[in-house]
C-alpha cells in the first residue's frame, strides 16, 4: 500500500520569500513521485517528477524537489514565491511498474499557497 | 500534441436525477484513462481507471459507474444522483504504467441539490 501525507493545508508566504511545501510518502516498494499544481476550477497540471534518476528533480516555474529515502520525503521548494504561483499543490505516489499499480496515482491531501505582496 | 476534454463544465443537477459526463482524448491511442473526485477539503480520490476498451476496474464502491464505449472515450455516469455525489470531476490519461504520469482534463463541476 501507498500513501501521501501533505503537512499543512494552508501555507502563506510574501512575495520573494522561499517556498517550502512539505510532502512524505510511505510505500512498500520504491515509489515514483510527483507535484501537481491546481489553479482554481482547472484541472491538474505536472510540475515535476522523480522517477529513481537524480534525486534533485527540477519543474517549470522555478519549482524542485528533492527525494530523501531515509526520510521519506519529497519537498517541493522554491527560491522566491510570484503572485503567480498562488494556487493548490498536490503531492502524489504511484509504485509505477508491476504488481497492480497499473499507473494509479495516490494523492495527498492538497495544500494551498497564498502568496502576499 | 496530446490533448484531453471534458464536458460539460459545470452541472447543476436534483437528486434523483441521472449524470453523464464525457472525456475524450486526442492525439495518442490506447490510452489508460482514469476518473477522480475532488471534494472539498479530501484531495483527489480515484474512482474508475481503464487499461481498453469495455475494461473498467472500479476503486470505490458507490453510486457512479463508467464505461469506455471507444479507446479515447470515458464516461461517467450515474441513473440517480445522491447529494453525496456533488465534487470537481477530474478525466486523466496516462501513457503508460512504468512511470504513472497523468495529464488532466479542465475538470467537470456537479452540484447536486
């Protein structure tokens, strides 16, 4: 079995600050890993994805993420926040090929950046 | 270039009535296609997913069912609708099942009252 756990469902930041949004996944098998963004009353767009090659994985828009094992995390930062870059990020687990995964994501709960002037 | 739709976009519906929500996909074949829900506050759950055509696996027990009358056509649907059954429907596909990425249609918004 699969999981994600998003800590804080609401994250606030002024514009320019750092960007740090906390994702840990738990998985019986070596996971695939991704970030979503959801922009209000849209669908969800890939911001980036870790699939076992480096474990620093750059996005679009200035995002990385980087994958830690022993700590069973998958954070996803960003130097300096935009106006822009207010919206829902979902973080989400698949163990990718074999057994019965069948590509199926696991999401995490969301968590919502507001980003001030 | 891939490209995936949903329709319609919004939908208010009563209770008891029935739901039909379309996705297709264009630009790739034999695409695994898959339905979420997004409620308020619950992330995204997955409800049905499809690897072809006429082959739907199901997540969750409930009121909805789905069906995949062609390879780049997914339907959701439902012969009476619940107050439960309102949520952000979300169609995706996916290339393949070696790195589970999926790209999402605009969504679908069903308000049952």
């Amino acid at each position: 079995a699969q999981s994600v756990t998003q800590l804080g469902s609401h994250v606030s930041v002024s514009e320019g600050a750092l960007v740090l949004l906390r994702c840990n996944y738990s998985s019986s098998v070596p996971p695939y890993l991704f970030w979503y963004v959801q922009y209000p009353n849209q669908g969800l767009q890939l911001l980036l994805k870790y699939t076992s090659a480096a474990t620093l994985v750059k996005g679009i828009n200035g995002f990385e993420a980087e994958f830690k094992k022993s700590e069973t995390s998958f954070h996803l930062t960003k130097p300096s926040a935009h106006m822009s870059d207010a919206a829902e990020y979902f973080c989400a687990v698949t163990t990718g090929a074999g057994g019965t995964s069948y590509g199926k994501l696991t999401f995490g709960q969301g968590t919502i950046l507001t980003v001030h002037p | 270039s891939q490209t995936i739709h949903q329709w319609p976009a919004t939908l208010v519906q009563p209770v008891g009535s029935p739901l039909s929500l379309e996705c297709t996909v264009e630009g790739t074949s034999n695409p695994n296609l898959y339905w979420y829900r997004q409620a308020a506050g619950r992330g995204l759950q997955l409800l049905f997913y499809s690897v072809g055509i006429g082959q739907i696996s199901s997540e969750v027990p409930q009121n909805l069912s789905a069906s995949r009358p062609q390879d780049r056509q997914f339907i959701l649907s439902s012969k009476k609708l619940l107050l439960s059954d309102s949520g952000f429907y979300l169609c995706a596909w996916g290339r393949d099942f070696i790195t589970g990425e999926l790209f999402f249609g605009e969504g679908s918004r069903l308000t049952v009252l």
